[in-house]
C-alpha cells in the first residue's frame, strides 16, 4: 500500500468525515472504497442498480401474467399468529 497526500476542501472533507462516521469506517478506507468504484468500475451503487431495473423494464411484456393465490398455509399460519 502506498501512502499519499490530497487536498480537499472544507466541504470535501466535512462530507466525507460525516460519511466515514456514518459507515463506521476511516477516512482513508473510505477514499479507497470511492476510488475503487471510479476507478475500477464497482458497480454496488445506486445508479447501477437503477440501472439494471431500467435495462430490465419490459421484458416479459409478451409473457402471460399468471396469479396464483391461494391462502391455504398462509391463511392457517395468520388465524395461528392471531390466536396468540
């Protein structure tokens, strides 16, 4: 691991203090983590996932829609629970 020095504004450096706090981690793991994503393309972020659910839309608009509801031990297992 190398060691290195950048500079970060008032703002840049409150946000990502905040966000360490916030993931429970340290400043310099969280610098890592968001250059990994930059750099190496992790895509474990919201705007993949949006992505992926965009990407998906509509592919099974020519697939018959079946619903199959039937209560049987779900109905059996709630009059369970509320007898209790």
């Amino acid at each position: 691991m190398f060691r290195t020095n950048i500079y970060l504004s008032d703002q840049q450096c409150s946000a990502l203090s905040t966000r360490a706090r916030a993931e429970n981690t340290s400043r310099a793991e969280l610098i890592r983590r968001l250059l990994d994503r930059a750099l190496i393309g992790n895509r474990d972020d919201v705007t993949a996932d949006l992505a992926a659910i965009e990407e998906s839309f509509g592919v099974l608009h020519n697939e018959p829609i079946v619903i199959d509801r039937q209560d049987g031990e779900r109905g059996a297992h709630l009059k369970r629970i509320a007898a209790l």
